[in-house]
C-alpha cells in the first residue's frame, strides 16, 4: 500500500444498491494509492445500504457517511462536492467497481504530465462477457481535441465516473438536479475548464450493465439529455465555432432518434408535450445553404425533412428502416 501525493476525494452516490455496494466500496478501500477521502453518500435509500455504509465508516477511518433525504443521483453527488476536502475528486456509481491500482495509476499521470484531469478507459460488465471501450494507446490532448473527442463520443465522454479530476475544476459547479443524463447537463463545461487531458487507456473502470439501473429503458425523462444537447449546441457555437456545423448535425439526429423512439412508445407520451418539445428545438436549428452543402445527401435529405415536419420525417425513415 503506497501514500503518494495529495488527497483524492472519492464520492459515491448510493441508492438501492446492496447487492453491488460492498464489491464498489471494497474496490475503493483496497487501492494501492491510500490518501484517500471516501464520502459515501447515502441518498435515502431504503434497503440496507445506510447501514452498510455505516458498517464501513466503523472499519476505516478515511471514510465519511452523508445521510439525506433521497434527491437523486445529481442531489448526492453534489452533497459530496460540498464536503470534499481533497484536492482531487473522483466520481464512482455505487453499482460500479473499479480495479485497485486505479488511483495510483492516474495520479501519476496527473502529477507527472502535469494535466487538469485523467480519463481511464472503460470496461463493460456484461453477466456473460466484458467488453473493453477503446482500443487505442495513451496521450494527451489540449483542451480543443478533448472537446472534439467528447463530442464525438470519444476516449473523453460525459460521464462522471471515469475520471480523476482538479477540485479547482469543479470547485464552483453543481449537478443540475432533478435531471436524468445530469452528466450531459455538466462534464462539457468541466473539459472546457482544462488545458489539458490525459487519457489513460488501461480499463481501470469497471461499467456493471444491468437492465434496472436509470437508464435502461427509454422515457419522456430522457428529453433531458436533449435539453443538455440543446444548451451544449449553444456554447459549442459560441466558443467552438469550428465544431458548431458537426455537433449541429449531431442534435438533429439526437432529436429525430428522440421522436422515433416517442413513436415506437406512444404510452410515453400521451399529451404529446415531447413530440412538441422536439419540433420545436428542430424548428430553431437554421441551416445556411452553405452548410448544408458540407453534409452527406443523406444527412441534406435528413435536413429538409426535419425542417417541412418531423413528424413526416422519421415516419419515413421508419418505414425505410433506419434509426436515424
């Protein structure tokens, strides 16, 4: 076991979670790197985990219990920010495990490359094989390619979890609550805070993938990951120009994909208030004959569709076969 460095702040969002939250804590409690603060935060949960935590915290003197009233997973996370005292956080879903020489490893490359955050690569945990994400080496990017890879679901993506990153990133930003894909809605302003990101590509993070976790089945709450897309497309035009056409063509597809899948659940949607929702963020998206004329034909044909009705368009798109 090895002390090196500053302390790392670990917050752990727990909530009906008993059948995964000694496996997840565990794996954090047994790192190699041992200057740890572990905060577990106990969001009203109503099985046996409040007790669990409460088991550890007698056992190992780095680890800290928040007992609250259940708010969500953004709610939780946010009460560990406020607590932390490390000058390095990391994020891991109570459901999760990650492998013990995690926190050493990326610390090192924090410390020695002298980064603002570290990305690991991510491992799906599927009941009958494992699944590794990336298949590339390690580097550095500056903070536009991380904003690139991000937007193109790269080694640098919106979750929370798979990150090592500077308290100062993050010291005067909170999860928006009440939203579902809340990391949509936070990590794109944390990457525009760096200078630089080091993505480490051993799969250090292991991703459990269970049908019951939040989101595992499509609903209207989803909409709000296109509401995060909607004001990500915005700051992308205001301080990424030269990414703004693409991640444009992105949203498109997001709220067509969005409208099929509203299509394909009509019980979802009764009043009709998502389908609304996505017309209209359609309706504001302008296109110059400039830009179209950089897209495929299919993505022009996608255009022009979209923009007579939505509703026309994935319709037709459905009977063509395609998602998107």
């Amino acid at each position: 076991m090895r002390l090196l460095g500053d302390k790392i702040s670990v917050i752990v969002p727990i909530y009906k979670v008993e059948d995964y939250l000694h496996r997840c804590v565990d794996s954090i409690i047994n790192q190699t790197y041992t200057n740890l603060e572990i905060i577990l935060v106990d969001d009203g949960s109503p099985d046996n985990c409040p007790m669990i935590c409460d088991e550890y915290a007698k056992k190992d003197s780095r680890i800290r219990v928040v007992h609250k009233k259940n708010g969500g997973l953004s709610d939780a996370r946010n009460a560990g920010i406020d607590i932390a005292t490390g000058e390095y956080i990391m994020f891991i879903d109570s459901d999760d495990f990650v492998d013990i020489e995690m926190m050493e490893s990326m610390m090192k490359n924090m410390i020695d490359n002298n980064v603002d955050m570290v990305v690991c690569n991510i491992k799906y945990v599927y009941e009958d094989r494992e699944v590794v994400k990336y298949n590339q080496v390690d580097r550095i990017l500056d903070k536009y390619e991380s904003m690139e890879e991000y937007l193109k679901d790269g080694v640098v993506q919106a979750v929370a979890w798979n990150k090592l990153y500077k308290k100062s990133l993050i010291n005067d930003m909170r999860y928006k609550v009440g939203k579902t894909n809340e990391d949509e809605f936070f990590t794109y302003k944390v990457v525009d805070k760096t200078a630089k990101i080091y993505y480490n590509s051993r799969p250090f993070y292991n991703y459990i993938q269970r049908d019951s976790s939040i989101m595992g089945k499509y609903t209207i709450k989803r909409l709000d990951g296109v509401e995060a897309s909607y004001e990500r497309l915005n700051f992308i035009k205001e301080k990424y120009p030269s990414l703004y056409l693409n991640e444009k063509k992105t949203f498109l597809n997001l709220c067509i994909y969005s409208y099929m899948m509203i299509l394909r659940n009509k019980n979802i949607d009764r009043d009709n208030k998502g389908k609304n929702i996505l017309s209209n963020y359609v309706k504001e998206l302008n296109f110059t004959s400039d830009e179209i004329k950089q897209y495929s034909l299919k993505d022009r044909i996608k255009v022009f569709m979209s923009k007579k009705s939505l509703n026309y368009c994935c319709k037709v798109l459905s009977i063509l076969g395609s998602p998107q």
